[in-house]
C-alpha cells in the first residue's frame, strides 16, 4: 500500500496535468456507469454506455502509467512536462470524443455516417497516430540510455513498449476492415462487459493484451525481483522469457482471431 502510494505522490508532483487529467478520466468513468445505470439505450446490441466506460478506465490507467514510466527516464523537468501534456492530451480528446459519441447514441469507431462523424473518427485516428509515434520513441530512448531502474525491469519496460506498438498496429488492422470481429458483422452475442464475440473472431482480445502489456510485463518484472533471489541476468532472462509468451500469446490471439474464431465460445 505503502509503494502505491508513494507512485501516486510521484505523478501527481512531477504532472500535476497528467494526473489531473488521469482524474478526468475517472470522473468520466463514473458518469458513464451513472448512465449504464439510469439510460437503457443501445448500441450494437449493447448498452451505449459501456464502450465509454471501458476506454476512461482504460485511458486512466495507460496514462497513469505513462506519468510514473517517465519518471525513470533522464529527461529534462521541461522535456517531461512537453511529452506528458501531449500524450495525455491527446488522449483526452479521443476518449471525450467516445464519450460524445455514446451520449448521442452513435459509433464513436468506423461511423462515416455522415461528415461530422467522420470528423470526429479521423481525428481520433491522428490522436492514437501521435500517441503510438511517442511509444515508438520511448522504445529508441529505453535502448539508448539507462533508466532509473534495475535493469530487469528497464528490460520489461522496453518489451512492454515494443509490444504496445503492436498492440496499436492491431487497432490498425481493425480500422482497416473497419470492423473489430471476423467472419460476422459487429455486433451480436459477446462476453459481459468485454463484448468479445463469442460467436466469431475478435480483434479487440489481442488488441487489449498487446496495449496494457505496458503495465503486465514491468508488474512482472518488479515482482520476480523480490522473489527470485538470483543473479541481475538471470532476473533479466526470466523477464525476457516472460515478455516473449506474452507476446506469444497476443500472437495467437490474433491468429484465433483472424481464423473467425471467438476467444470463448459460449
């Protein structure tokens, strides 16, 4: 309890912004389980309240992860406020734009409906695209310096991010088909909350494993090093291991996927 706290005091000083972005977020997540609760609209099949909700809950985490992440890097105070306001910015407007969206009772994703809404799904693709050329930055800056960390963990944290960006390359092959499931149109019966197919192949299960890899394998990491007492490379090759399945498993996820076949088939 004592660590969680002292990594919140750690964003909130080194970000006020970002952390209070990150509270935004969670403001909005509670107003959109107000609306699951009180508004019986539906989208898809689906109450138009719980696609917001997963993404300002979502948002809120990779956020508040990426404010303690940059912490450990050898930036300059300036250099760290200029990539902290641009990544939680931009991802501020695209989730406010899911969050419009659902209150209207329309697709925030794929919706060329009409002009304004694909306005509004452009510009949340120019977001994602800025935030996915930051993380392809902090790959660069995680191999070139040395981070305020124990190596193994700086090693999870470069895996994290190199499969993040995969992560987001499987958004793109969703926007592409503009469509999420595989072998049927979207919509249909799906897991509770989740929504993932259970009847065909799903994206969004790879796509979720690959973005909050950022958050599994550094976990990972910092937990094998309080409980392996063994040498810094062998943590570090316990850590590589780990990420390696991890992305083996995002791998076959996508492969299920792309085969029409749901993840859990009910």
């Amino acid at each position: 309890m004592k660590s969680i706290k002292n990594i919140i005091h750690t964003v909130k000083t080194s970000s006020p912004i970002l952390y209070g972005i990150v509270i935004l977020h969670l403001l909005m997540a509670v107003g959109c389980f107000i609306g699951l609760l009180v508004d019986d609209r539906t989208l898809m099949g689906i109450n138009v309240w719980i696609k917001p909700l997963k993404f300002t809950i979502s948002g809120a985490i990779y956020i508040f992860t990426f404010g303690y992440l940059i912490t450990l890097y050898p930036f300059s105070t300036k250099k760290k406020n200029i990539i902290n306001n641009i990544n939680s910015w931009t991802l501020l407007l695209e989730i406010s734009i899911i969050v419009y969206q659902a209150a209207r009772g329309v697709q925030s994703h794929y919706n060329m409906s009409s002009a304004f809404d694909g306005m509004l799904f452009a510009a949340m693709g120019i977001l994602i695209g800025i935030n996915v050329l930051i993380m392809v930055f902090f790959i660069i800056e995680t191999l070139r310096l040395r981070l305020k960390t124990p190596r193994p963990v700086q090693w999870a944290i470069l895996m994290g991010w190199i499969i993040i960006v995969a992560g987001s390359w499987i958004g793109g092959q969703m926007i592409s088909q503009v469509a999420h499931t595989v072998g049927v149109a979207d919509g249909g019966a799906g897991l509770p909350i989740l929504n993932w197919s259970t009847v065909a192949g799903d994206l969004r299960v790879a796509h979720f494993f690959g973005l909050h890899s950022i958050q599994i394998i550094p976990l990972f990491a910092v937990w094998l090093s309080k409980k392996w007492n063994t040498t810094t490379r062998n943590q570090v090759i316990g850590v590589v291991l780990f990420g390696l399945l991890f992305a083996g498993w995002i791998g076959f996820t996508f492969y299920q996927a792309k085969q029409g076949m749901p993840f859990i088939k009910l």
